[in-house]
C-alpha cells in the first residue's frame, strides 16, 4: 500500500481544481469531510487538533520540525489564507 501524506493530498487537490489555491485551515477541514480523507498510515480520520496545526507547520518558514514544508502564507489575509509555492 502506498502511503500518502495530507500535504501530497492537497497539493494533489489544489492542482486538480477540488481545493481552491488559496486555502484555509477551514477549507482544509470541509474537503477531508466531504471527501472522506484519511490518514494513510493509520486508516483513521484526521483528527480536527492535527489539522488545525497542520497548515502552520507546513509552513516553510516555520519552526515546526517538519521535514516537508512547501506551503506559504498570504499575507493580509483574514482568516489566514495559504498556497502551495
């Protein structure tokens, strides 16, 4: 079985058009429900703590241990808005 990670998923998403480009932590959550995205590893749904910290983390200027960060923040957005670089 191949493992995929939630950020190859959304990137995934945003480049077929499912997720918008610029995105949102409540963007975010909205697709994984109505999709019915899980956690490849555990075969479980995300959990609504872990996609909160998500899109911080993902954040390339982040300070988050996360070896893979390829998303950024747009700045002047309410509520955050973020992109994939």
């Amino acid at each position: 079985m191949v493992i995929i990670s939630l950020l190859d998923k959304l990137e995934q998403a945003v480049n077929k058009g499912i997720v918008s480009t610029l995105f949102t932590t409540a963007a975010i959550k909205k697709w994984i429900d109505k999709n019915n995205i899980q956690n490849d590893e555990t075969g479980k749904n995300y959990k609504a703590n872990y996609i909160d910290g998500f899109c911080s983390s993902s954040v390339k200027e982040s300070t988050s241990t996360k070896y893979d960060k390829r998303v950024v923040k747009v700045k002047g957005t309410n509520p955050q808005k973020y992109e994939f670089e």
